[in-house]
C-alpha cells in the first residue's frame, strides 16, 4: 500500500472522530443525549452537525 493513502486514511479518521466528540458536545449543550448523538454521527457525520445545529434547545429536566 502506498505510505501516503495510509496518511489520508488516518487524517480522515481522526478528522470524523473529532466530528463525534464535538456533536457529543453540542448534543449535551442541548440537553439532548451526548451518547446517542456520538453515535449518530458515526453513521451520518456532517449531517447529524446540521441536524443539532437545526434543532431548538430542549427545556431542563427537573
């Protein structure tokens, strides 16, 4: 295998995985489940990020 599509294929990794963390984050900012939402975007990546951006901020829960 060609050294630098290995490169690539690690940068795109780390690169959907800080995608993850921050949809987590934004999820819980949102009082809305940070675990679903990290998962979700392992399937839809960018788009679970316009979802959360999208969606309004739920009330707390008391």
């Amino acid at each position: 295998m060609n050294p630098e599509y290995i490169e690539v294929g690690r940068q795109y990794f780390v690169g959907w995985g800080t995608l993850m963390l921050i949809n987590a984050v934004l999820a819980q900012g949102k009082n809305r489940g940070g675990l679903v939402w990290f998962l979700i975007s392992l399937i839809l990546g960018p788009f679970a990020t316009l979802i959360l951006a999208l969606v309004p901020k739920l009330p707390e829960r008391q």
